[in-house]
C-alpha cells in the first residue's frame, strides 16, 4: 500500500445543473496524494460530469474547487494544467488529422521552436513503451489510421507525459472501454506504479472488477450524489452493485397486469439483433410493455430503430405485424418540428386520417390536438402555439400523443424519458399503462432502472446482445445491473 | 452525461499488412496533384509542342500566380472547415485598388489594402463568437467586395505601379518567373502550416476543436489567424494579378472563388478535418490554369464554349479524385 500524502484536490458542495437535471447534486471529495480513487455509479449518476469539473472543462454552479490547499476562484483548463491535473476524457480527444507526435505537442505549449517535432516524438515514444511494451505505434502514425484501441493507448499514455508542468492527478474516465485484455492488464499495472511514485489517479470504469482489484478507495455515486465512500478493502462487487442501484423500493405503484396468459397473446415483434450468436431474441405481444435494459449504447436503440425500419421493408431475424410509431428520446434533434405548432407536431404521423380530399382538413386536425391535450395534460393555452413555446416535459408530451394518436400498434420508445420531471412522468406512466391494457405493445428503452418496473419483460443489453431476459417476477434492479455488467470479453 | 463503454471491446491491434496499405494509398493520394499537371503538361506537349520552352511557360503560367495565391487563401480558410465564398470578388477588389489608390497614393493603398486584411481578421472572429455559417458571411461579403471594386473601378482602366510590373515582368535565367514564384509559395506555406508547431495547432483547430480547446489553446486566436492569412495571400493575389494584366477591371477576380476551391480540394484537401495539403494546392492551382485556359486553346475550342468547357473539366478532374480518395478511405 502507498503512502497516502496530503489533500491534492478537494471538491466542496459542488453543484452542476443542465436545464432541470442536477448533474451534480452538492458533492463533496478529496484525493490525496499517491492515491487511486475509484469511481463507481450507474449511468447519469454524474460521474463524467464531475470530473469535467475537476479538469477545468466544465464549471460548477455552486461549490468551491481547492488544489493543493488553495481554493481557486478563476478555475480552467489551462489553470488545472498548471496545477498538473490531466483528464483522459472517455470521448477521445485527439485530432484524427494529426501525427501522434503532433498530438502530443497540441498538450504541451512548452514544446515549440527548433526541433520541436524530434522532442514530441521522443516524449511520447518514450511514455508509450513505457505504458504498453510491444504497442507498434509509431510517433509519425496519423491517428485518424490506427485503430480505435491504439488510439486510446497514445490518449492515455499522452495523459502520463511531462514537461515543464508537474504531474499530480490523472483522471481516467473508462480508459479501458477500448482495450482488449492484454493492453488493460499493462494500463492497470502502470496506474498501480505511478500511484506508488506518489502521483494519484481518479479511475472511472464500469466493470466492477477493475475498481475493486486497482484502488485504494472508491467512491459511490448515485444521482449527482455521493452515497457513499471508504477503503476498497471494505467493498465487494454484491456491495457496489447494492450502493449503485438506489435500492430503496419505491411504494409499488406498479398495478400488475398478470399476465399468466403470455404465450397465447398474439405475437407483434420478435427480433434477434445483428450481433447476437446464441438463440436468443426479443419477443412482444399485443397489450405487452417489454423493457430494454443495460447500460447506455448497447445496442437498445440500433434494435429499436431496426424494428422502425423492419415495419415498412423486409427484414432479416426481425418480424413485425402492424404499424409502428417511435417516440424518439432526443427530442430536439429527433423529435419536434421546431418551426411547427403543437397540434400540427401531434398530428404528423396520422396525415391520412386528417386529410379532406388533397389538403388536410384543419377541422380534423384541431380536433386531434383538442383531445390529446385534455388526455395527456399538454399545458397550453392554444394548441396553435408554436412548439418551442412548451417546457421540455409537455414537447415529450406532445411526442407521445403523435405516437399514441397514430394507427401503430406498437409504439417504440427511445429512453423517452430524459430530463423530464417526476410528475410527468407518473402521468405517461399511467397512460402507457392504460394503452397497454388497450392492446397496445409497447418497446421500451431506459437508462433508468425505476421505469423498468412499469414493464411486463425485461431484455437486457451488453455489448449489442440481449444477455439476459427477465420476466416482471424476476426482475430485480441487482439483477439487471449484474447483467449488464456481464464481464464476458 | 452519457457512459458509453465502447460496444468494440477488443480492436487494439490493428493487422500490418492494412498499415502498410493505408501508407501506400496515401502516398498515391499524395502524389495525384502532381500526376495530373504531369498529365495536363503532357496533353498540351501533345497538342503543340513548342509550349513546351521557357517562353511558352511563361506565358501559360502568367495567370497561375494569382491563382495559386488566391488558392493558399482559401486553403487557410477550409482547414478551419470554413469556406470563403469572397475571395474572387476580394481578389478584384484589391486588384482595383492596386490599379489606382496604390499607384497613385501608395499610402493611402497601402492603408486601404491593411484595413482590408483587417477586415477579414474580423470576419473570422466573428464566424467564431456568433458561431454564423461562414458561407453566408462571405457570400455576402462577396457583394460587399463587388460593390466596392465598382466603386473604384467603373470601367475597366488603371494601370499597375511600375515596381509591381517589374517585378511580375522578371525573366530570371532558365526557369520561367512563374514555377520559382509557384514553388516559393508552396515551401513557405508548406513551412509554416505543416512543419511549425503552431501550424499543427491551425490544422488541429479543424480537425478536432473540442481536443484542441481542452487542451488549453483558444478557437478565436486559431480562426482569426487563419482568417487574417486568408486576407493577406488574398491581397498578394489581387497585386500579382494586376502585375500581370497591366491593368484593372472590377470583375477580373469573379472566376477566383471556384478555381481556389476546386485547387484545394484537387490538391488533396477535403472540406472538413483539417486535411490540407499547400503543395497539392499549388499543383492543383497550376493544373487547373493549364487545363481550363490554355488546353481548351490549342484544342481550338471556340471561345464561347470555353467557359463550359472550364467546368466540365473541373468535374471531371474532381470527380477522378473522389474516386481515388474514396478507394483509399475503404479500408
């Protein structure tokens, strides 16, 4: 065990909001010197957001940042530079156009003048065989032609090079998610020499195994929350996966729908997705609610939408009888019409009944919007009204009653429910409850495991396979945060 | 917010064999500027021979300065994944004020041609600041240019300052005047661009502006520089042009804003990434004067059928690019 020295860095009561999501919620953590923090939580529990705080990219809106015993009012970047604290950012952060040895000077200001290229060269050269012996990157490779895992082994040994500044703490966000075994196994033991020269690492990751085997302490985070924080020696995985879930059981509002009768519902969708090897595939029925679990971008959407498509063409391993309607979940990009009004949003997706010879009937139309607005509880004065003029809750409103209002019997729905508020939610909630039991099905994708409680089957996602397939009675949040962190590579 | 493990868990190792294949096709890529003016020099060899000569270079070439020129200067502004839609008219404007202002009260020109590169400096900063899309900022400053140089110039006239004649007007021993001036243009920016460790900043700034910003280094500083580079090759464009044809005409720079986009990318640039190539503008910039003045010349196409023919070459050497580039990219 090293010597664990003074505070390095410490964050006091740091708040973060985007819109009406806290992202950070009042966090409080120091890192000591020669120290490795762990950093666990589940997805949107603010642990990217937090370390965009530390590293000076992002600033809090409340709370104070002190380094090295010094609070710092005007916090950036450069200033984090100086004050050696380096971010290995999960998105990579190099620029594709350039050599690695070009990549390295962009990091460091000091290599300039004659001769600068030898010396990014030999830096970062150097760094890379120290990190990962046997990498096969050249200095002169342009990064836009190595592959994905080599370019996160020169983002992270990039990280580790020094010149003129010190070198004190390096945040590692998911520095492996790219590597295979090999490389991860040669990262990880270099995180645990550089932690015993005395400099400290925050190490992010979402496989379990990682954090428990290379910290010294971890921290736990839960809805821009530390819940809690102590030795790794005091963790195990049933333990971390316990604090992540937020397993407090909320008062079960779920009615349940039984349903016993499963196998003789009519079938509306059965797919297999493209990466899946083994048998397993996705099965809805009329008047079902399937949820898709996992962690973020496992594939729950590329399902989704290949079920859209298959609706209309034909499709290999994916069957679907009726219309489909997709309730999209980035609303700005993929969902309103900006320039439109909020009945004409809702009435897009069922043109054919509005329509009155060649035009579209205005009558029609109102009369649409009318009764979803009273149904669902769009808070508006005039349906008329431009879109934008709604709250980001009643424009997913709005997405949903051009779904519900359509002909489709089965309605997609992509993690929906971002940055809505709670009583809103509880009202769609209730509606898809309703619709469901009207005969609806409904393909469900959530980042938020409470919601999966509203669903009749639950597949889970890893790596663009399902990996687990539970039914209501199953379905625990430790069991699907268990599969999703399915170590299986 | 999002945590995104990547869904390829283990991609790290890359074969050698497509290594060596990805080295290949670039330096083909590389080498295709240059190939085609090779093929241009050789149809115009073809066609009539005795262009082939110190004289006959000279005189092809006269015009690829300016064009090379005004070439560099929209190469500053596409590594930034911007476009200037200005610089023809630009072009004619300075060439207007150096037909006039310049020669008879250089001070004031020279005020005048600053103010002018100033102008680009704030053009930048302000694509930047107001995040504008940087093709209606200059399509408008196109008009603004236009109206301008007509202001200055209503009829075609004025003559060029008598040093600027001397100096476009050198016939230094064995080489023409034009391929020092071309290969002088292209080192200098080749120099500063690729090979200083700001430069890599520049081209970084387009290809990855989130890493480069990160990384401690400021967006404004890089667009305005390039920008303002932009300006400065745009007036050293106007001048040697007005060098060249003796005299002014506020549309003489009209054609410009094509040609130096269709030079950039026929010298292997792409629109966006920050993937330039000065000397592959250069070359581009000389193929395409060759091909869409001279070529059509000794093919006795008739001179209203010219400018059709300028473009329909021009798609068709682009179009051969693309595919080349689209070849080398399936990896």
């Amino acid at each position: 065990m090293p010597e664990i020295g003074n505070t390095i860095v410490k964050l006091d009561g740091v708040e973060r909001h985007f819109g009406a999501v806290r992202a950070l919620d009042g966090v409080t953590i120091a890192v000591k010197a020669g120290e490795c923090v762990g950093l666990v939580g589940h997805n949107g529990a603010g642990k990217s957001t937090l370390m965009h705080v530390l590293a000076g990219t992002g600033t809090p809106d409340q709370g104070t940042i002190t380094v090295g015993g010094e609070p710092q009012t005007a916090y950036s970047v450069s200033r984090a530079q100086t004050l050696g604290i380096r971010c290995v950012f999960q998105e990579l952060s190099l620029c594709p156009n350039l050599t690695v040895a070009e990549n390295t000077r962009i990091y460091h200001p000091s290599i300039r003048g004659i001769g600068w290229r030898r010396r990014a060269s030999d830096l970062i050269s150097a760094k890379l065989d120290e990190v990962f012996p046997g990498h096969g990157i050249s200095a002169s490779d342009i990064v836009q032609d190595l592959a994905i895992g080599k370019r996160q082994m020169v983002e992270v040994a990039r990280a580790f090079t020094v010149t003129d500044a010190p070198l004190r703490l390096v945040i590692l966000d998911e520095p492996t998610s790219s590597l295979d075994a090999h490389t991860s196994s040669q990262l990880l033991s270099f995180v645990r020499r550089t932690v015993a020269s005395g400099i400290s690492c925050v190490f992010i990751s979402h496989l379990l195994g990682e954090i428990l085997g290379n910290s010294d302490r971890i921290i736990v985070m839960r809805d821009g929350k530390v819940v809690t924080a102590g030795a790794a020696s005091t963790f195990n995985r049933n333990r971390l996966v316990t604090e992540m879930g937020g397993i407090e059981a909320e008062p079960a509002a779920v009615a349940a729908a039984a349903m016993a009768d499963r196998e003789s519902r009519k079938l509306r969708v059965r797919a297999r997705p493209v990466r899946q090897s083994d048998g397993r595939e996705l099965i809805a029925r009329e008047g079902e609610i399937v949820g898709l679990a996992g962690l973020a971008a496992h594939g729950q959407t590329d399902l989704l939408l290949a079920v859209f498509r298959a609706a209309t063409q034909r499709a290999a391993n994916i069957e679907v009888s009726g219309p489909v309607a997709l309730v999209a979940g980035d609303r700005q990009t993929d969902g309103i019409f900006a320039q439109w009004s909020i009945s004409e949003n809702i009435g897009i997706r069922s043109l054919a009944r509005l329509r009155k010879g060649l035009l579209i009937s205005p009558a029609r139309e109102d009369e649409m919007a009318a009764r979803w607005r009273d149904k669902i509880g769009i808070r508006t004065p005039d349906m008329h009204n431009n879109i934008l003029s709604l709250s980001g809750g009643n424009q997913q409103k709005a997405l949903f009653a051009r779904a519900l209002g359509s002909d489709a019997g089965i309605v997609l729905m992509d993690d929906p429910m971002r940055g809505v508020d709670v009583g809103t939610k509880l009202e769609v909630y209730e509606l898809i409850r309703d619709e469901a039991r009207g005969g609806r099905t409904f393909l469900w994708y959530t980042t938020e495991t409470d919601e999966l409680k509203n669903c009749d089957h639950v597949y889970v996602f890893h790596n663009g396979r399902i990996v687990a397939d539970l039914r209501r009675d199953e379905l625990t949040e430790e069991k699907v945060i268990q599969s999703s962190f399915a170590e299986s590579a | 917010m999002t945590d995104t493990p990547s869904p390829t868990a283990s991609v790290a190792s890359a074969s050698v064999p497509a290594a060596r294949g990805i080295a290949v096709r670039r330096w083909l890529r590389a080498l295709l500027p240059a190939l085609s003016l090779v093929l241009v020099v050789t149809a115009i060899g073809v066609l009539n021979p005795r262009a082939i000569s110190y004289f006959g270079f000279s005189l092809m070439l006269g015009l690829a300065i300016p064009i090379a020129l005004a070439t560099i200067a929209q190469l500053f502004v596409i590594t930034v994944n911007d476009l200037d839609l200005s610089i023809g008219t630009f072009v004619g404007f300075v060439g207007c004020v150096t037909a006039t202002l310049l020669r008879d009260n250089p001070l004031v020109g020279i005020a005048v041609l600053v103010a002018a590169i100033g102008v680009y400096a704030g053009l930048g900063a302000l694509i930047h600041l107001r995040n504008l899309p940087s093709i209606v900022v200059t399509l408008g400053m196109s008009f603004v240019w236009q109206g301008l140089a007509i202001l200055m110039l209503p009829t075609p006239g004025g003559k060029a300052p008598d040093w600027l004649l001397t100096l476009m007007g050198l016939k230094p021993p064995f080489v023409p005047f034009p391929i020092i001036a071309a290969i002088v243009i292209a080192v200098v920016v080749h120099f500063g661009l690729m090979r200083t460790s700001y430069g890599t900043i520049l081209r970084g700034a387009g290809g990855n502006a989130a890493a480069i910003e990160r990384a401690g280094w400021s967006l404004l500083r890089t667009k305005v520089t390039m920008f303002t580079l932009a300006g400065v090759f745009g007036v050293l464009s106007g001048m040697a042009l007005i060098g060249t044809t003796t005299s002014g005409d506020a549309n003489i720079g009209n054609g410009y804003t094509l040609l130096s986009i269709a030079g950039v990318i026929l010298g292997g640039g792409e629109f966006v990434g920050g993937r330039v190539s000065p000397i592959g503008a250069v070359l581009g910039a000389l193929t395409l004067t060759l091909a869409a003045t001279q070529l059509l010349g000794f093919m006795h196409i008739p001179p209203d059928w010219q400018v059709g023919a300028n473009g329909i070459i021009l798609i068709i050497v682009l179009a051969a690019r693309a595919l080349l580039s689209r070849r080398g990219d399936a990896v």
